[in-house]
C-alpha cells in the first residue's frame, strides 16, 4: 500500500514537473494577468483624476474647445498626435473625417500617420532587440498595438485610434506625464492615452512584450488581448511602482468610457476600427479556428473534472478499505493538526 502510494506520488510529482516545463513560458504572465483584476481595482481609483487633488474639470466644461495658438512647450507632453494604419491599403472616409476634426481643434500641433512602410524600419532603427517579437506576431492588430508603445515611449505625446473624431482639444491633459482612460469593467483603454517621452511605465511596456507573446492556447482574442492588447497594458500597469505621475481619466456613467458608437466630452468614437470588440474582432477568423479553441476549452474543463472525480472516488474508496484502528488514528491526527 506504501508502495503503490510512493509510486502515485513520484508519478504526480514526474507530471507536475514536465507540465511545469512546457509551460513555463506561461507562468509570469499568467500570474501578472490573474492579479491585475484584483489589484488593478482598487489602483485605479487612488489614480483617478479629480478636482481635489488636481484641480481638474473631468467634464472640460471649463476649457475651451479650441486650443490657442500660442502652445506651452514646457509640459511633460509634447505636442504631437500618433495614427497608426497597418494593413489597409485604402483608409476610410469616416477616418479621414476624424483626422481633419483632430487637426482643427490641435492647431499647431504635429500629426503623424504610421503606415507599413514606416514602422519596419522604425523597429529595426530604434528597438533592434524587438525585432523577432514584432515580426512573429501572428495578428495585424499585435503589431498595431506594440508599436504604439514603442512609438509612445520614443517620442512621445497623444496616440489616437483612428476612429476617434476630436470634439474639442486634449491639450489641458499634457500636464500629466501619462494618462489614459478607464476601461469597463476594469483596467485602461489603449485607444487613447498620452505620455512624456521615456516614461517608464511605457519602456515596462516594451520590455515585457517577449514574455507576453504567447499563443494563448489557439484562442486568437485572447492572445491578442493579454499579449499586446488592452488587457496586457492594464496588467503592466497594475504591476508599475510608478504611481505618482500616473494619471485614469474617468467620470461618472462611464463619462469617458471607449467602448462601441458612443459620444463623450473629448470624441466621438465611430467604432468602425472596433478591431477589440469581439464581433468584429472574432469575424476575423475562420470557423476552423474557432472550432479548435472552443474544442481546447472544452478539453481542459474536461480533464480538470475527470481528474477531480476520480480523486474523489479514490479518497471515499480509501475510508472505506482501512481498517478502523488505522482511521481512528488517521482522525487523530487530524485532530491534532488543527489544533
């Protein structure tokens, strides 16, 4: 009995160690992205702008739509306005549109439009170390979303989606060396923020991104998501020790939430290039594809329950076969443990 028990152990152990190294790969990542919810929480509201600790108007009510033409060069954020357009070789007229909006309330400022024969060279010139991770990203929208950061920590300034229609100017956000705005239900939308060049929370950005690039077990939203996707900025986020010059631009009833067709007091967010919303993103892909990452789900959630019942049975059938001076012992000691 000892034997056949030292046996089942070594052999849970054998198991637990060979699953350990083939995923090993998954164990950092995995933990910043289980405790983000957790702590990302009750972070983000101590990062909250608000009137009494910045003297800030959430709403803009009290700044003008337009910005002055003389601009303040002196404030952590740079003048300048970020698109990034891969793999669309025509643009749409609902963006072109939004473009012009931005321009005209930013006058002054420099806009930039990152397409596909920029962002190569950009990589392999400033972040060479980054070029395998970038080139091995499997989804358009991976390479989108990564470069932004690298974009962002190099120069500087406002990324915007490029269905995002300016309604007035951001310029009275430059004052915060990085900003974002909420996500719902938790975490930061990276259709929008703004930071001053190097800032540290957007190199933790580019320097994680090899160890999140993971296929997240065949399912294409998933890996996006937690690979370079807003899920994976909010889990950087949360782990930051950068707090004090970080900055969640929020509101009541989602004031500033990004998410679908919806107006807010800086855009009016189109939802055309709603590349995150899983409709729209989960088209993208093939039945076959879908069909493998719900047959993995499925496969998991049925190896976890087997192995659960079986463990269950064997702990009942293990009561039942000892002796009765062996199980008064065995409570005992339980007994006593407890104590």
């Amino acid at each position: 009995m000892r034997w056949n028990w030292s046996r089942r152990r070594s052999f849970r152990i054998g198991v637990g160690a060979i699953l350990a190294y083939f995923l090993r790969n998954y164990i950092y990542p995995t933990f910043i992205i289980l405790q983000c919810p957790f702590t990302e929480t009750w972070r983000l509201r101590r990062l909250r702008i608000s009137h009494q600790r910045d003297h800030f108007d959430i709403t803009f009510n009290s700044y003008p739509i337009e910005l002055p033409l003389a601009i303040n060069t002196s404030l952590p954020v740079p003048p300048i306005i970020h698109h990034v357009i891969l793999g669309m070789p025509e643009v749409p007229n609902s963006w072109k549109a939004a473009r012009k909006a931005c321009q005209a309330v930013h006058p002054g400022y420099n806009f930039t439009i990152w397409t596909d024969a920029e962002v190569g060279h950009f990589v392999a010139r400033e972040f060479p170390g980054m070029v395998n991770t970038w080139q091995s990203y499997r989804y358009t929208i991976q390479r989108a979303d990564s470069i932004r950061y690298m974009i962002m920590y190099k120069y500087g300034g406002i990324f915007l989606d490029s269905d995002l229609h300016c309604l007035r100017s951001l310029d009275p956000l430059r004052r915060f060396p990085f900003v974002a705005p909420a996500a719902r239900p938790i975490g930061l939308s990276n259709g929008f923020f703004m930071a001053a060049p190097g800032h540290p929370l957007l190199k933790a950005l580019v320097e994680n991104l090899p160890y999140f690039n993971i296929n997240w077990f065949g399912i294409p939203y998933a890996t996006v998501m937690f690979s370079t996707g807003c899920h994976y900025m909010s889990s950087i986020h949360s782990i930051s020790p950068y707090a004090a010059d970080l900055r969640v631009l929020w509101g009541p009833n989602n004031l500033h939430r990004l998410s679908g067709h919806v107006r807010t007091p800086l855009f009016e967010h189109l939802g055309s290039s709603s590349w995150h919303s899983d409709t729209a993103f989960l088209s993208k892909f093939s039945k076959r594809e879908l069909c493998f990452s719900l047959f993995i789900v499925m496969a998991i959630i049925g190896c976890v329950a087997i192995y659960a019942g079986r463990w269950k049975k064997k702990k009942k059938k293990l009561n039942l076969t000892l002796p009765v001076s062996s199980q008064i012992k065995r409570n005992t000691s339980l007994s006593n443990r407890a104590l």
